[in-house]
C-alpha cells in the first residue's frame, strides 16, 4: 500500500466521521467502510474479484443515496474518495506519464 492510498484511506475515515448519521445509515457506512478496507488492500484491481465487485457496489450505493436526496455530487464525492483508496491501474499510470 502507498502513502497516497493510506491517505486516501484516512479521508474516507474523516469523510464517514463529517456525515451526520441521518443522512447515511449504518449499514450504508459499514458498506463504505468494507469497500475502502477491500480497495486499499488490493494489489491488482484486474485480478481482484472483490475488488471489482466493490467497485460495482459502490456505483450502486451512489444511486440509492440520489435516490435518498443525496445530490449526485456529493454521492459521487463519498464514491471518489473510496476508489482512491484502490491501486492505480498501471495502464492508466504509464497513459498519464
């Protein structure tokens, strides 16, 4: 895990923390929770199942908070925060380079 991935980490931490617990419930933060706990300790997003599938998951939970009157962006924002918790994909890294 790298330094960035930890920090990313700790910010969906601060992220759950600033929520108020009326807006996400808890099975909603523990679905946030195992999602940054399987994404930073991922080595490989192509090999990695569950990876993928939180990945999946997540796209999922951001519509049902829309649904909830989350706005989008803000469900994108918690979403965003957890996928940078994952490895980046080496294609993209040598694209970007």
């Amino acid at each position: 895990m790298t330094a960035q991935r930890a920090r990313a980490y700790a910010e969906v931490v601060e992220l759950l923390n600033d929520i108020p617990e009326d807006r996400l419930s808890e099975p909603e933060r523990e679905r946030v929770r195992t999602a940054a706990d399987n994404l930073v300790l991922c080595r490989d997003l192509h090999a990695d199942e569950t990876a993928r599938a939180t990945i999946v998951d997540l796209e999922s939970l951001a519509r049902q908070l829309a649904d909830k009157g989350w706005s989008e962006m803000r469900a994108g924002e918690l979403v965003w925060a957890v996928i940078a918790c994952a490895p980046v994909d080496p294609v993209i890294h040598r694209a970007a380079a």
